[in-house]
C-alpha cells in the first residue's frame, strides 16, 4: 500500500491525531478502515498493549469494517499520526474515485482474512492436542469452539454442538443455573463439579473451570470451559462420606458396648 499513499487526491481524506489520541476506541460503533501515513500506532485490548505498528501504508480497523461490528480493540496515537480515514458509509464512492486502491485494498484484505484464518486453525490444531475438554462459548451461552477431548468426555461432536447453548448437557439444571450464579459474581471459577448425562445413558460428573471474557468496557463477551472427567473421585468422595455415616454410630454402638461390658465387670 506504499505507493498507494502517495496519490495527491488522498488527502482531503487524511486525519491527523496527536500522540495519546485515540482514533478509535474497543466497543464503539464506528466501522471506517484507516490506512497508515506517518507515525506511530499503538493497539491496546483492554490497558493491555497488543501490538505497535508504524509501517506506511499498514491497513488498521479492518475487522469492523469486514464484519459491520463494534471494535474489537481500542488503537491509539503512539506518537503524532496520520491517516487516511475511509468511512464505512462511503467506500464505494472512495473505491471509485481512487480505482487503484481498490485492488490493492481487496489483495491487503484477503491476506489478512487468510492470516486470521491460518491462526485460528492452529489454534483449534493446539486445543484438540490439549488433554482436557475446552469449550469457547458467546455471552448468550452458544458454543463456538470445542475441541477433540470435549467431544470425547461429553460425547458430542463439533457438528452436534455448534451453536447450540451449552446447558444442554449438564444433568442437573438448578446446579448448572448456581454455577452461572456464581461466575457472574466471582468471574472465574476453579474446579467446580458438574453433573453431565453421557449419549452412552451414563452419567459423568465433570470438575469444570470458568473463566469471563470480557470487552474493554467489562462487559462479558463470551467465556471460556475448561473440564476434566472427575467421575472417579466424585465416586470415591461419595463412598468415603458413606462410609463415614457407618462408622460414626458404629463407633458409638462399640463404645456403648465396652462400656457396659466394663460397668459389669466392676
């Protein structure tokens, strides 16, 4: 895009921002596509810095303006900056007036798609290697990622799941609802045990981990399982408690008895 920034005509479309100066900010409605001319840029998710960029002609904004939704990030002037700023509303009119962008545009785009394509692939390639069961969620409950060791302790594909809220396979309903409860006061949660009703008519009960998702502003954008099968220790807790309930009286009919045999003796 170098050589693209040099068109004379561009710059009734250039905005400047001084340093410090956000140009847009994480949850705003705005979708324009900004194109790099000068300076230095800093994009943040949340105060956490994500990545600085300061190469002419860089293309930043873009996944607003390809998915017509808030802003995923919050991008900040790093020192004095300017670019051009193509609004959403008039890209056509901009493509044009300025018909050699327009290709290279469309080519910056498609790289970037395939880039983001190329990483979530790996990323779902790094979770079906995870042992334990990983389930990515919207803020509506719907699943949107599951990896490998999912579909095997809760017994469902990714196909069978998608989309589909997640309550559905917890066994017992009222516990799932205090577990959600409870995130939503604590926004994370360790090793809590869920009882699930495996496809095979055999219940499980799954030690799960919680964590919220959150957007800049602190509002839950997703949230993200994590669960191990936890059925064995579960049994064996439950035979140890009743195992327990036995001694105790039986402790209490020995002593009774040793008692009574020594006042006899006396």
């Amino acid at each position: 895009m170098k050589d693209v920034i040099q068109q004379a005509g561009l710059k009734k479309y250039f905005q400047d921002y001084a340093a410090g100066e956000p140009v847009f900010i994480e949850g705003d409605e705005s979708q324009d596509l900004y194109i790099l001319i000068s300076g230095r840029i800093t994009v943040f998710k949340g105060e956490t810095p994500l990545a600085e960029i300061g190469e002419p002609g860089a293309l930043f904004g873009e996944m607003s303006f390809l998915l017509r939704h808030k802003r995923t990030a919050t991008v900040r002037a790093h020192t004095t900056v300017t670019a051009v700023r193509i609004p959403c509303d008039r890209i056509n009119e901009f493509l044009e007036e300025f018909p050699s962008v327009a290709s290279k545009l469309s080519i910056e785009l498609a790289q970037r798609l395939y880039e983001t394509t190329t990483i979530l692939h790996g990323l779902r390639e790094f979770c079906d290697l995870l042992p334990d069961a990983v389930v990515l969620t919207s803020d509506q409950f719907r699943v949107l990622a599951w990896n490998k060791a999912a579909e095997k302790l809760y017994g469902r594909t990714w196909e069978e799941m998608q989309n589909v809220l997640l309550h559905d396979i917890y066994e017992d309903q009222a516990s799932y609802r205090l577990f959600l409860d409870q995130l939503t006061h604590k926004k994370i949660i360790q090793e809590k045990p869920l009882k699930i009703r495996h496809p095979d008519n055999q219940w499980r009960f799954v030690a799960t981990s919680t964590n919220i998702i959150n957007d800049g502003q602190g509002n839950p954008k997703g949230y993200l399982f994590v669960g191990r099968d936890a059925t064995a220790e579960y049994s064996l807790k439950k035979k140890a408690l009743r195992l327990t309930s036995w001694l105790a009286p039986l402790a209490f009919v020995i002593g009774f008895l040793t008692a009574t045999i020594l006042c006899r003796n006396l």
